[in-house]
C-alpha cells in the first residue's frame, strides 16, 4: 500500500524534471538559466520527491495572489494574460499529481482487494451454506 503513495509521487516529480521545474521553484524574471543551474533544480526536485504535492500547491497560492495583485493594480493586459498563463500551468501539474495519485491508488488497492478475496478460505456457516446454495443452482431454483 505504500506504494500507492510513493508511485503517483515518483511519477509526478518524472513529469516535472523533464517538463517544467520552474513549476516548483516559480517563475522569476531573471532566473539563472545556464545548464549546471537547470542540473541543480532537476536533482533538488527528485531529492524533494515526498514534499512535491506541498510545494506545488504553495507555489499555486504565490502565483494566484500576484495574479489578484497585477488585476487590482490595474496592470498591462500582457502581464496579467502571461501571469494567468503561469496560474494554470502549475494548476494543469496539480491536477495531473491528483490523476496519477487516484489512479495509481485505485488499481494498487483493487489488486490487493481482489487478491484478499480470492486467497479467502474459510469454514463459518455463512459461506458453507452460500457455497451449497450457488454449487447446484438448478436444483435450487426450481
């Protein structure tokens, strides 16, 4: 079961390092770009695996509250349609968290349930008499 938790977050921060790490770190003018500071990100997003649902939402609330602050100032157009842009991609990396994490969750628990019920021996009353009402269903239901 543990893997239910493990995996969609494994999947998740795969997507980021090789999609979008600024998703995590945050969109900031003037950010380095050169390849070792683009290495760095990459290895801090894998180490930081387990708080990736934490930080994606954090970095959301940022990026939605300089949104409200750019539309009550009275900002460019521009600037609040790139701000908006920024919004909904990090909202498009929670929902896609929210996907891989129901998904993986569903079909790892379905498995272990399924494995439980067809392991299942038992000697109560309850399932001796289901198993001899349903072993010979004709002669039950004429």
């Amino acid at each position: 079961l543990t893997a239910s938790i493990v995996i969609p977050i494994l999947l998740t921060n795969i997507f980021l390092l090789f999609g979008s790490p600024q998703v995590i770190f945050g969109y900031y003018e003037g950010t380095r770009s050169s390849t070792e500071w683009v290495v760095c990100k990459k290895i801090a997003i894998f180490l930081l695996g387990p708080f990736t649902p934490a930080l994606l939402v954090n970095n959301f609330d940022i990026e939605s509250e300089k949104l409200k602050q750019l539309l009550t100032a009275g900002a460019a157009w521009k600037d609040c349609e790139e701000q908006k842009e920024i919004v909904e991609a990090i909202r498009g990396k929670i929902l896609l968290f929210k996907l891989l994490e129901l998904t993986t969750e569903v079909f790892i628990q379905l498995t272990i349930t399924w494995i439980m019920i067809l392991l299942i021996t038992t000697e109560t009353k309850t399932v001796r008499g289901f198993e001899i009402i349903f072993q010979d269903s004709k002669a039950t239901w004429r």
